[in-house]
C-alpha cells in the first residue's frame, strides 16, 4: 500500500516537473469528481478593502465596498453598498439613469415606489434587479422598524442601452435557484453555479452568487476568463484564492486577479457567507454624477437639464412624490 502511494506520488512530481503545464494537468485532475468547477488558472486577491460604515440618503448607513475611492475602476461596477436602515431613515424620492440597481435582502424589507406606479416590498432573500436605462425616479424606504438590512448593487450599462426604457425583474426568494454540494450552498442571482441558471437576463453580462460554506468546506467556482470579479464578505471568516493566504473576515472586497476561477476554504468553526460577483467590462469612459452615469460630460449636462425640465425620461417628475 505504501509503496504504491509512494510511486504514485514520485510519478505526479516527476510529472510536474518535467511538463511545462504540469499545473494545468494536476489542476484538472484534482477537480475532475466535479466537472463544472475545473479551472485552470486560480484567482488570486489583488487588493483586499474593509468597507467602512458611511452616512448615505437620509441617515442611513451604508458600508460601501466598490465605489469608495480606493475601489473605484471596477468595470461594470459602479457601487456596492451594504445597507443597514432603520425608519425614519432611508431613501427619499431620487433618480437614476444610465445603470441598473440590483437590491438583495439580508434581513427586513424596503418598499420601494416609483414615479411609473410601481410599488412593493422586497424581504429577505428576494431580489429587485432595477434597469433604470433613460430614467426613474423612486424612492427605496425600510419597511420594518429595525434591521433592514441588505446589498445595493449598481452595474454601468453600455452607451447602446443608457437609455432604454425602464426595467423591474422581481425575483422572490423562492424563485432563486439555489443548490448544496458537501456542506456549500449557493443562490444563484445571476449567472450559473452547480449546474443551476438563474432566470434573470443581464445587458451587462454578469455573475452574482450568494454562498454559504459550512466549517472544514471549500469551493472552487468557474468565473469566465476575460471579466472582472470580485469577492464581499458578509459573515465569517474565509481562505481566498490560495490555501495560503491569510483569512479575510467579514465586510472586505477582494479583488480578484485575472483567471477562469476562484478557490475558497472555510477553515474557521462558524459558517461562512459571501458574495462572488462578476462582470464583462464595458471598456467606455465612465462619467458619473451621483445617480446619473453617462459616458461623456455634455451628456451628464443634458441629463441634469432632462431631469430638471421632465423631459426625455423624466417626464413624470413633475406630477409625482412618494406617498408616506
Ligand atoms: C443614491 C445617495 C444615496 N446606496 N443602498 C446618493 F444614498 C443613493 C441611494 C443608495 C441606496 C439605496 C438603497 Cl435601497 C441601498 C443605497 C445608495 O439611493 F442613489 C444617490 N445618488
Ligand atoms: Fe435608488
């Protein structure tokens, strides 16, 4: 018995050694019990962030990761805020225009209300995925008296689709495809993993997954090669990119170097949450004046007056006001 394990391993070292993609091939052996998760170049963490709380809308506090000045160019991503809103507090009657919001509830609610008529209440575990395009004026507000809390995500649009018309998909947490492999589970906003689709359609093409890792897990996820990822820690403590790095706790962005996947270990006894969210990068300038992002300054200006004047988009502003 020993001697056989013992040849097998002198053979796989004398193979890595003498093959110039030995990596390559140990890589996709090592993986093969799991097809849909073999890669061959793994991730590493290029920058990792704390996301310090911060005052935003009116007294709520956001903890914001991408869109901080040190995580600015993160293309499509132009913000991730994790919130935490309590009433009186929130989001009063603003516009957007140029980019989608994505909402994802950790826990509680916001009733969110636009100028088009729509109205709702999003709660744990479901999503908005807002494709604000030429304009929308809303208001996002919390809707228990405590603990609303949850991530706002706002992906760029390309200059072909700024100004489409106006967007919702709802997705009830039930209608998350979900999926559990050897004590990891993933909910699957955007994009695919374990074999599960999420029913949402992405402009921007773009992966959006929840995991939950049980203690003594790890994960190896397929991210494709060409986008930007990148890595938020919302519980727990885990193991990004090489077995070697060092924890990362919660409520800090990892960037993610180029590379088809990303591998994670939860080392630690608790279990650990984060999300894993990728995107095509649009490559256009980016001009962003707070909720309207363009890619030029005269169309900023031109947007500033349709948004005074009602017009192109906006032509509802006039006659509406959120209802208290
Ligand atoms: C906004 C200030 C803001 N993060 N997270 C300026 F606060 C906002 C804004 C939000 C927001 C809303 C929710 Cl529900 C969650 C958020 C910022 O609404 F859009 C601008 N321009
Ligand atoms: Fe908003």
């Amino acid at each position: 018995m020993r001697a056989i394990s013992h040849h097998l391993l002198v053979s796989l070292l004398d193979w890595r050694i003498s093959t110039s993609r030995s990596l390559f091939s140990l890589r996709t052996i090592m993986s093969q019990s799991d097809h849909s998760s073999a890669f061959t170049t793994p991730r590493l963490v290029l920058k990792k962030v704390l996301a310090k709380s911060q005052h935003e809308g009116d007294g709520a506090v956001v903890r914001r990761g991408i869109g901080r000045s040190e995580l600015k160019n993160l293309d499509p991503f132009l913000m991730l805020d994790h919130f935490s809103v309590s009433p009186p507090a929130g989001f009063p009657d603003h516009p957007h225009r140029g980019f989608e919001t994505v909402t994802y509830m950790l826990e509680g609610g916001i009733t969110h209300q636009d100028f088009a008529g729509h109205k709702g209440t999003i709660r744990k575990g479901d999503v908005q995925w807002m494709t604000a395009g030429r304009g929308i004026i809303h208001s996002e507000m919390p809707a228990e008296a405590n603990n609303n809390k949850g991530l706002q995500l706002w992906i760029n649009l390309s200059s072909r689709d700024k100004m489409m018309e106006p967007n919702y998909q709802e997705l009830p947490s039930e209608n998350i495809p979900r999926a559990e492999k050897d004590g990891v589970e993933v909910r699957v906003i955007a994009g695919e993993a374990m074999g599960v689709h999420s029913p949402v359609y992405t402009r921007t093409p773009t992966m959006y997954l929840v995991f939950c890792m049980m203690p003594g897990t790890q994960w190896h996820q397929r991210i494709p090669e060409s986008w930007n990822a990148f890595v938020y820690t919302i519980e727990g403590e885990g193991v990004f990119g090489c077995p070697s790095s060092s924890p990362t706790v919660a409520h800090h962005v990892l960037v993610l170097s180029q590379g088809d996947g990303l591998s994670v270990w939860n080392n630690s006894s608790k279990p650990l949450r984060f999300v894993l969210i990728g995107g095509q990068p649009l490559n256009e300038p980016v001009v962003q004046y707070g909720p309207f992002v363009m890619n030029t300054q005269s169309e900023i200006e031109k947007t500033i007056e349709d948004y005074h004047y009602g017009r192109n988009g906006f032509e509802m502003s006039k006659y509406w006001m959120s209802q208290q």
